[in-house]
C-alpha cells in the first residue's frame, strides 16, 4: 500500500512521533483556512505539498505552466492563489512520466525552521529477513544517488527483531548524524516511535527525508 503524506504523517503521530501541525485539503478555500490557523498559531510560514504517489514534486511542472508541486507561502492569501493554480491540475514529475497526474489533494502544513537535513528508514532487509534502519547526514537528496556515489555516507544498522532497538543502535546513529547533546536526548524516542509503527503496521519501508 502506497501511502500519501499526510496520511503517513497521521500513522507516525497515532505511535507517538512528532510530527509539524498541518490537514489535508481538496479546495483553495480549505487550504486557506488551514493556513489561518497555523498563522495564528503563531508560525511565520506554511508549506504547501502536493499530494500524488510520486517522488520529484518539488520540482515538477504542471501542463499549464505552474512550476512546483511544493510551495512556502508566507499570507494565507498566497495560499488560495497557489492552491487555486494546482487543485485539479496535472503535473509532470521525474516519475509519473509524460501523461502526469491530476492532483486533488493538498498537504498545508506549518513550515518549520531547517537547520539540518538528514535522511532516515526503517525498512526489511531481504537477505535477513529482519529490520534494518538506515541513516545519512545527506538529507534533502535522493538517497539512490548518495548511495550510488557516496556509499559510505550511509550508516546500515541491523535490528534484532527478539531484542528490538537497543540503546547502543541510538547511540551510533546520534554520533553517525553528529546531532547536539539536546537533540541527542530526543532521538530514543523519536527512533522508539519509529521502530513501533514500523513494527505495528507491518510496514516493509518507513523512509524520513
């Protein structure tokens, strides 16, 4: 099963990870009003994403002429004008191919302040037939590309499925991500959290980028 994001994002706060405030919308006039709340709420910027199964949004190009499937909106009446422009709209990714996809949902989300980007899974490892997380310092990029051509930039940590994610595994993949003494107190249970749903909801890959 092939999830959206903001669906995923809803799974990941049921197993108690935190995730940025935000709603799916399937109208410019929605859209709005989420990003009211989320002004009012005190944040400065929204992010808008479009909702399809497919990688490349970002970057991708409507049959209009929009460009972008992800956008930083800082009013919320920037919001309907963009919400307006790709509601119902086709877009053409790196992935979907010429014929594109029609977009009818909308993730309007709080857009929270990047001061690093990593790269997170948890996924099944085929050979072993047991969970494996794996992590890089090389987030905001395609992982299949840092793979390709910066292996070592990839820290693969076999989990014992009888024992579970243990502290010495939190341990490595604070010190593999270079994360501050503060942020390192929050990794055990965010990685709990993420261990669980993956665990929980029989998942064969749970990816943070």
């Amino acid at each position: 099963m092939n999830l959206h994001e903001y669906q995923a994002k809803q799974l990941l706060a049921q197993h108690g990870v935190e995730v940025p405030g935000g709603e799916p919308c399937t109208t410019a006039d929605e859209a709005r009003s989420i990003a009211e709340k989320l002004f009012a709420d005190g944040h400065e910027m929204v992010v808008m994403k479009i909702q399809i199964h497919s990688g490349g949004r970002g970057k991708g190009v409507f049959k209009d002429g929009f460009k972008g499937g992800v956008h930083l909106c800082k009013t919320a009446g920037e919001v309907h004008e963009k919400a307006s422009a790709m509601l119902g709209n086709i877009i053409v990714t790196k992935q979907t191919g010429e014929a594109g996809r029609k977009v009818h949902t909308l993730l309007v989300a709080s857009a929270e302040k990047i001061v690093s980007e990593f790269y997170l899974a948890v996924l099944l490892d085929r050979e072993t037939s047991q969970p494996l997380i794996m992590v890089s310092r090389e987030g905001g990029v395609d992982i299949e590309e840092v793979a390709e051509t910066n292996p070592e930039k990839i820290l693969s940590l076999g989990i014992d499925p009888a024992t579970g994610l243990q502290p010495h595994h939190i341990r490595r993949i604070a010190g593999v991500l270079g994360l501050s003494k503060d942020t390192a107190k929050q990794l055990p249970g965010f990685l709990g959290g993420l261990y669980r749903a993956f665990n929980e909801l029989d998942a064969s890959l749970l990816e943070i980028n």
